[in-house]
C-alpha cells in the first residue's frame, strides 16, 4: 500500500471488534469479508473470524507492505491473497471501492497492471472550483439548520469523539 494509507490507517481500530492494525483487517477481510458491502466490508465478522484471523498473523501468514518509493499519488492499495486452491489479487486505486484491476491464478479478469500501479489520481469534483474564500462566504451566509445532512454528521461525529474518548478506543494506554 501506499504510504499515506498506511500512516492514516496503522493504528485506527476495526468496527465490531476489540483490534486494530492492517494486519488484522487484511486477515479479517480474507476470512469472513463481504466484498459486496463495499466499505462495511467487515460488518459481518463474527467472533470465530477474530479468532483465526489472529492466529493466521500469528502463524505469519498475513504481510503488510509499505511502497515507500512509489511515485503516484493518492490512495493505492495492492491486495494479494495466497490459498491452497490458488491465489487472487487486487489492485485499489484512488477511493476505497474503486478496484481497477483483478487477477485470479495467472488470468487477468480486468484492468492493466501496468496502469494501475503509475497512474495519478485526480479528483474531478465541482468542489476543486471553490477557493477557501468562497467557503469562508459560504459558512457566513448558510443557515445550518437547513444543512440537515452536515447537521447529522456534526452530531455523529461528536457522539463518536466523546465515546472514543470515555472508552479511549483509539488510545493505545498500555
């Protein structure tokens, strides 16, 4: 993975379970992941898949590797996976559901390699119009209650700080 991934993510606890680490969301994600759910890809783990995901890393089967040298920008994720049936692998690029190539045993179900690894992620977002003084009149002007959407994101986010922070989820305190 890139290194922006990696430092925005190394230590950033998993939903529904009690761990954190990239090494135990790739080994999660390989036991019981639901590729279908997108970004809630592991909303259906289950106790037992914590269970042999933490002996798969134990029994070092699961690496995290960093592409300190890679030259493109933005989100890269190169996802390999090894069984006794075969091996799998994908690439993501850019945002966290856009997989831009696959590859199963040697064949190439879609994308180029190539591409995926040099490739410069640009947003093409109505938003890189706007200076910071355009948002600036923006917040002057906006009423925010009719900004319902930003409204529940505010208080979702603050519910979430305060829980972290009562229970120190994100805190390593040993």
């Amino acid at each position: 993975m890139d290194r922006d991934t990696y430092k925005n993510s190394i230590s950033v606890g998993i939903p529904g379970t009690k761990y954190k680490g990239l090494d135990v969301a790739a080994a999660l994600g390989a036991i019981g992941g639901d590729a279908q759910k997108e970004l809630e890809v592991l909303s259906g783990i289950t106790e037992e898949d914590e269970i042999n995901s933490i002996q798969m890393i134990n029994n070092g089967k699961v690496q995290v590797d960093i592409a300190w040298e890679r030259n493109g920008m933005g989100l890269f994720i190169d996802a390999v996976v090894i069984t006794d049936q075969g091996y799998g692998r994908a690439i993501i690029y850019g945002t966290h559901t856009n997989v831009v190539y696959l590859e199963a045993n040697t064949k190439v179900i879609f994308g180029s390699i190539d591409d995926a690894k040099d490739s410069v992620y640009t947003l093409d977002d109505p938003i890189n119009n706007y200076s910071i003084d355009d948002f600036i009149e923006f917040v002057k002007i906006v009423d925010v209650d009719k900004l319902d959407i930003i409204k529940k994101a505010i208080e979702l986010n603050f519910s979430l700080a305060n829980r972290g922070l009562k229970k120190a989820l994100a805190l390593d305190l040993e």
